[in-house]
C-alpha cells in the first residue's frame, strides 16, 4: 500500500479555455504556478508597453486627418500583437498538455 494521495483530474478543456482568456490562469489551474505567474506578468508586461502603440494606430484608423502617421508606433503594434498572439498559443498549449499529462499520471 501506498500513502499517495490521489490525484485530481484536470479538464484539458478549461486549461486550455482559462490561458486563452488570460496567458497563465490554465497554468495555475494544472497546478504550475511558478509558470502561470510568469505568463500573467509577461502578458500584463506586453499589454501596457503595447498601450501607446495601439491608441495611435487606432486613432490613424478612426480618424485618419487628424492621427499622426507614426512609422514606428505601426511597427510596434505590429511586434506587440505578434508576442501576445504567441504567448497567448504558449500559454493555451502548455496548459492543455499539462491537463493530459496530469490526467495520464505522467506529471
């Protein structure tokens, strides 16, 4: 006999639904907290230094005679989109792999 405590079950279906609402919450739910912490402030990281980007491509958008053609704010936005588009996927794999594994008994 072993004194292993059972080990609970996780959803792969609210992993993966948790990270694609906020990078690091499916993390937190399979029990990686460490990870899920590092995703959220990378996110939160991402969003505010891609905030200015985003007003001024969206004001070039709305109003276009009155928005400053910003080269560099158009590239940022596009590079700030890119990273959370790719740490939002990271996030939404990671998190429904771990459910698996944890389901398996291989974590």
């Amino acid at each position: 006999m072993t004194d292993e405590a059972p080990v609970k079950k996780k959803s792969p279906l609210i992993a993966l639904v948790l990270s694609g609402f906020l990078p690091g919450l499916g993390q937190l739910y399979t029990r990686q907290p460490l990870k899920g912490i590092i995703l959220l402030v990378l996110y939160i990281a991402i969003t505010i230094l891609g905030f200015e980007p985003f007003q001024t491509v969206f004001q070039a958008v709305t109003a276009p005679e009155t928005a400053v053609q910003d080269k560099q704010a158009f590239i940022l936005f596009f590079v700030y989109t890119m990273a959370t588009l790719v740490l939002l996927l990271y996030a939404m794999f990671d998190a429904f792999s771990r459910a698996n594994k944890i389901n398996s008994g291989a974590a």
